[in-house]
C-alpha cells in the first residue's frame, strides 16, 4: 500500500547562515535532517513518499527545500511558509508555485478568530488561483473559526495539522475540542493530520499502547470520518517523545480495525485530495 507522511521538517543547520528553528538548546533536534535521514528511518515501515512542511520563516527556505525535493524523489510535495498579508506575499507566491511540488502554504499569523483582516483573507485566497491548499494551526477553541473561514472560502482546501492541539491524556476527548470537530463536519474542504499524535501527551517518552490514544482517535473518526483525516508523522520533532516506528504502529493497528479502503484514505488518498501531491514520483 502507498503511504505518505504528509507531516515531516528538514533542515541543516550547519548551513552558513544557520536556521532559525530549531535553537542549539534543543539538543534533541539541533542536527541536520535530510531527505536520506529520513528514508532511512521511513522506507522500512513501508513510507512511499513525504510532504515536507517548512518550519523557517525565511522565505528563501521555501527554495532551499524545493532545492532538496529536486534531489530527492522521496518528496512529493512541499508545503511552504509565507505570510498572508505580508507585502511581498503575492510575488512570492507566484515564484514558488511556478513549481509543481510546491502545494500550498502553513500560517501560524492568519487570526482565524478576526476574518475580518482584508489583505490577510484575500492573500488566502490567492491559493485557490495556483489550486494550492492552507495548512492551518489551530487549538481547539479555534475550530468554529475554522469552519467560518471553511464557509467564507469553500473552494480551499484548508489542512489542520496536529489534531488542532488538543491535548491527549488518556481520557474521554476534550468536550470543547469534540464540538468543534462536530461543526466542521460539514465542511467537506477541511482536513484534519494525524499528526504529533504522541508529543500531544506531553509525556517523553510518550505511551506506546494505542488504548491510550484510543479516545482521541475514536472522536476523529466519529466526526470526521474516513474521508478527511490524514496520516503525518512530525518527525523529526516526534523524536524525543517516540520512535518513528511506534508513531506508525500506533496509528496502523488503529486504522487495521477499519476497511482496506479506510486504510487507503488514510494513508494517501485523502492527502492527495488536499494536497495534490506529485503520483509521478512515486
């Protein structure tokens, strides 16, 4: 079966001018981590291909990654970091999209909580004119405002990556973070990752039994369904709290309990409907 890590960071910060994230006091990151770092890791629990999600800030890391994907075949695609609303959004936009690998951007800057913010909404609608989608971080007292943008732009695909951030502890799911994933059920444009699933503990490390996780992943798939969640493995940051093959487990014997195309949704499908990740480099 085709799988894609739709959640993964490279960087390397023995580069010159070094990186912006992470900081040399985060010793379990501050290394370099490339493509081959990875495929040694993913290939032999069965990974086809990654969606590399930029974490710099710097705009020309948007480039410095399309640099490595056009080494690498393991990349499939390119979620990129911009600024809506920022002064130089649209030429940039324009730039990097003029690449088939890159499919669309992550903000942490759009207030989800004021659509009112004219250049901001209108950059992110820009998207849609290059047929790119939006990673969106949210928390969970945030997903009504999802769905408002969801219902303001329904033509763009819009991506929460790490479970909105709602918390895992072992228990009944968040009441607050349940009834935002009930409102968004009808937004068909809106995709949730599957993904920090153990740094949501906030346990290093993270428990490896997926009874624990069970609450969390029940919810999801009461709401959401098989149609729009999506496997994302954050590494190299779910390092510290799991191996990359205990993340994998967790979420494989939770999807081994539903259809072989459940499976299939999950674990590509889906992410090519939102991303439109590059099937010729796999």
């Amino acid at each position: 079966m085709i799988i894609i890590d739709t959640h993964t960071h490279f960087y390397d910060p023995s580069r010159p001018q070094g990186v912006p994230w992470p900081g040399p006091k985060e010793t379990a990151l501050y290394r370099t981590v490339l493509p081959e770092h990875f495929r040694a890791l993913a290939e032999p629990e069965g990974i086809t291909g990654t969606v590399v999600v930029e974490a710099s800030p710097w705009v020309e890391d948007n480039q410095w990654i399309l640099d490595l994907a056009a080494k690498d075949k393991i990349i499939v695609g390119h979620v990129g970091n911009l600024t809506p609303g920022s002064e130089d959004f649209g030429k940039n936009l324009a730039r990097f999209a003029a690449n088939p690998l890159y499919r669309g951007i992550r903000t942490r800057s759009l207030n989800v909580n004021d659509l009112s913010q004219g250049a901001a909404i209108a950059d992110v609608a820009r998207l849609m004119d290059y047929d790119l989608e939006l990673d969106l971080m949210a928390r969970p007292d945030e997903l009504p405002m999802v769905r408002a943008l969801s219902k303001r732009i329904p033509d763009l695909r819009i991506v929460m990556p790490h479970l909105a951030h709602q918390r895992i502890n072992g228990q009944a799911a968040d009441p607050v973070w349940v009834e935002g994933l009930q409102q968004l059920a009808d937004c068909p444009n809106v995709y949730m990752k599957v993904s920090a699933l153990v740094e949501m503990t906030g346990q290093r490390p993270a428990p490896t039994d997926l009874e624990y996780y069970l609450p969390t992943l029940d919810a999801l798939w009461n709401t959401l369904g098989e149609d729009r969640l999506i496997y994302g493995s954050n590494w190299p940051v779910c390092g510290p709290f799991a191996e990359y093959s205990t993340v994998k487990r967790i979420v494989t014997e939770y999807w081994a309990t539903k259809s072989e195309e459940a499976q299939e949704k999950f674990f590509w499908k889906n992410s090519l409907k939102a991303y439109l990740w590059d099937q010729s480099r796999i």
